[in-house]
C-alpha cells in the first residue's frame, strides 16, 4: 500500500513527449484519449468463526484510444512507460487508417467534488477490520439460537485516474469505494434458509465499522433468513405485483435501462430503438439516471472519457425524451454526450453505461397501493435476474416476498420469480408510491464482460399482470 498519490504523467513518462504521441496517435481521428489508471482493493471475508480470506490486489496501466466513424482502436498495458505508449499508439492508429476525421472538441471541465479522495483503505487498521468481523459473527449467533453460519465481508478500494486529451486538456479523479455484507443461515427442524444484507458508497469504512452500523446490517440478513424460515412455497400465474421501494429498483434497471443506453439504441437492437417521443410507460412514470448523487455508488464526478457526469431524464411522464451516451455515440446519433461513458479498467474501452438510475416517486401512500392488491405478491428483495436487452423480457428471483389477498399482507412466499418485459411493465404499472428510495449501495452492472458499480432505487410501485413463477397455488 502507498500514499504517494498518482502522477504518472509526472512520475513515469514526459508530459511533452506524451501530449505528442496522443496528438500523432489522433491525427485524422474523431476522438480518443489517454486513460491511466491506479486501482488498489482489499477484502476481508469472515466465514464461519475464522478469518477465510485476506486479499489484496493492485494495478496500474493505461489505455490508449482512436476513434474514427464506428471504428475503434484500442491498445493497453500494465507498463506506464514510453515505449510502451509508443507500441500502444501503433496498434491504436490502426483504427484511424488515412484519417479524414475532425477530432471533437473536448468535454466541458468541471471542479465539482461529488466524493472524498481519501483511500478507505488505509482509514482502518488491518486488526481492527479483523476484529469487527468477528465481533459481527458473535453478535449474530448471540442474536438468535438458530443462526448456524454467519459470513461476513469488509471491502475497500481505492481508483486513481487521469486522462489526458490531444488538445492538451487534463484531469483527475479519484474514487474511493467501501462496503459491509453479512450473510446469515438459521436452521429449524431441519431446515435451512439464508439472509443477507450490505451496503456502503464512495466513501470510507467508518460507517462499517461502527457498531451500530453493523449491527443494523447484521439484524436485517437475520431477519430476512427468519422470514424464509417460515415462507410457504410461491403461486404460480399472472398476477398483479407490488415492488417496495429502494432495491427491487434493480429490475427497472436490468428490463429498462439497459434498453435505454445508447449504443443499443443506434444498433436498433434495444426494443426502444425508434421511440423517442412517444408513450413507453404509464403515466406519472418518470426515469432518470442521475451520476451527481454525492458518496452514492453510481456516483461519478467525471465519466471514463471525461465528461462530468450529471441528471438525465430518460422518461418524463411516461414519454421517451432521453438516452445515456457516450461521446462515440452520441456523435454518430447526432445528440451529445451525457456523462455515461464508462469502462471497468484501463484495459477496456468505454461505452454507454447506467450510474444511479431511479424511478421517481408519485404521490399514493403506499399502504393504500397495498390494499388495492386483490390477489398478488408483495416483492421487497431481489436476487440474481436475466434480461434479454433486444426485447426487454426479464426473468427476477425474489429474496423476500409475501402473499396478498384482499389488501392483507400475508405470509412470506419462497421461490417466487417475476417474469415479464420492460415494456410491458413500463405501460403496466398502477400505482407509485411517494416513499421513493435508493439501494443501500449495492449493485454491480454487467455489461459485454465489463462490471462497474451502480445505483437504484424507486418508490413503492404496483405492476399489473406479471407472470409470477413458482408453485402451483
């Protein structure tokens, strides 16, 4: 671990030197840029009684772009070095060919900070994060007789960026990233269900580690297990569907936003390719992907490229009026950036990615959304989900969900899966309730191969003739 900060363009090639091989990289390019990156991680996994796992990792390198028409040429290494910038800018320039591009002007600059750049790492010692899981193991089994296995994760990372663009414009970011899970398995009469609960942001382990802070974390995975415990197994059939809000904001994000960024969208291979304008969802319906929220973990003060991140609205009152782009294509779609150019690493070339993406709320009290459901499920947790990005069908597993019966919340249901497309629900949907929500900091997205950390959230939503999975009521 080091507290030198990254300054690879000062440290470990010659600004000059560097500026001149972008510019010849570029030249007759629409766009492109230099990405250097420094990323440092730890995770800390308390299994069981014991300490399982104690990682570290660290990284560094660049990635070195060329754009021309729908061309991209991309190089990258592991070795911050001149020569290695030189290679790169061979294989990168293959993309240019005999040029003929006008090279886009640069992203507006901006001095906002959405986050500190403290490494969260290095804000706790190794001993104390070791002694915090297992005073979360003991708190949980003391909790509760039935508590059989408990997991508990700590996690910490730090991302250092900088990019350099041909017009000489340069700037940094760094990003911090911290988090808590705690896994919880009871037992009863044999039988065993699981909980879990998290969260975290950009920011550093003091919430983690604080006592109350786990403790609530730790109260809520078992909780969640318990409710298992007694769940009855789900019906099966086309019912209608409550989602409560913050984290079940996760299906929006997987049915709809994927289909809302911009290169599926210039493809026409989202099913809202065409749509701009008209009606795609219910009234009152509104959508936006907004990177400006502050410690969120969506959160991004500049995009990959360099584009401030800010709030775009995708669907206003039911109506298309938006995508997420990157500078590639919002070029060729003749629209502008939006701060969604995104990339997991150096070693990957940006696209069209989600950052906090929410579904506002409306103005129903949510128990009276609730006691409009004659016969349905109530879904306030999520599990893994499959969407198909070219049609929008979708298929969730719910964590922790509940019977409906004349307005009644009744007993928890187990196996319950959502089945249905993001189209179809968008136009579906009854009832918004005003307790809109975000994901306690959660969420990863992926997307052809690449992961980046995002956010969700929504209020207490009702959706009418979902398939739901199960068993046979």
């Amino acid at each position: 671990m080091t507290d030198t900060p990254f300054r690879p363009l000062e440290d470990a090639l010659d600004p000059d030197a560097t500026l001149a091989t972008l510019r010849g990289t570029l030249r007759g390019a629409d766009d492109g840029e230099l990405f250097l990156e420094r990323r440092r991680a730890e995770a800390l996994v308390f299994d069981d009684g014991r300490l399982r796992t104690a990682s570290y990792d660290a990284a560094e390198g660049f990635g070195l772009r060329a754009v021309r028409g729908e061309a991209t040429g991309y190089a990258h290494s592991s070795e911050i070095s001149a020569a290695a910038l030189g290679r790169g800018a061979e294989t990168a320039r293959l993309a240019v060919r005999d040029g003929g591009g006008t090279l886009a002007p640069p992203p507006p600059r901006t001095n906002r900070r959405l986050y500190t750049d403290a490494d969260p790492i290095a804000g706790a010692a190794f001993p104390a994060k070791v002694d915090t899981l297992r005073e979360i193991d003991a708190y949980a089994r003391d909790l509760d007789p039935r508590v059989v296995q408990v997991t508990a994760t700590i996690a910490a990372s730090c991302q250092e960026i900088e990019i350099l663009r041909a017009d000489g414009s340069h700037l940094r970011d760094v990003r911090p990233m911290s988090r808590l899970n705690v896994s919880v398995i009871v037992e009863q009469d044999g039988r065993r269900e699981q909980g879990t609960a998290g969260g975290g942001g950009r920011g550093g382990l003091e919430g983690a580690l604080d006592a109350a802070g786990w403790q609530a974390r730790t109260q809520e995975a078992l909780r969640i297990a318990l409710v298992n415990l007694r769940a009855e197994p789900a019906p099966a059939g086309v019912m209608d569907v409550v989602l409560g809000p913050g984290w079940p904001g996760i299906l929006l994000h997987e049915a709809v936003g994927h289909g809302l960024e911009g290169d599926f969208n210039r493809k026409g291979s989202s099913a809202f390719a065409g749509l701009m304008g008209s009606r795609v969802a219910a009234p009152g319906v509104t959508v936006v992907d907004d990177g400006t929220l502050p410690d969120r973990r969506g959160s991004i003060t500049v995009d990959d490229e360099g584009t401030p991140s800010r709030r775009n609205v995708l669907i206003e009152d039911g109506i298309l009026v938006g995508l997420m782009q990157d500078r590639q294509n919002a070029r060729l779609m003749g629209t502008e950036a939006t701060g969604n150019g995104r990339r997991e690493s150096y070693a990957h070339a940006p696209m069209p990615r989600m950052t906090n993406t929410l579904m506002l709320g409306g103005d129903a009290n949510p128990a009276d959304i609730l006691a409009d459901l004659d016969d349905g499920i109530y879904a306030v947790g999520f599990g893994g989900g499959q969407v198909d990005i070219t049609n929008g069908k979708f298929v969730f597993s719910c964590t922790e969900a509940y019977r409906v019966r004349n307005g009644r919340v009744g007993a928890p249901v187990k196996g319950a899966t959502l089945i249905g497309d993001g189209a179809t629900a968008l136009q579906s949907i009854r009832g918004l309730g005003n307790d809109m929500a975000l994901d306690p900091g959660i969420g990863n997205c992926g997307k052809a191969g690449q992961w980046v950390p995002v956010g969700v959230g929504q209020p207490t939503v009702m959706i009418g003739g979902l398939t739901v999975g199960g068993s046979a009521a």
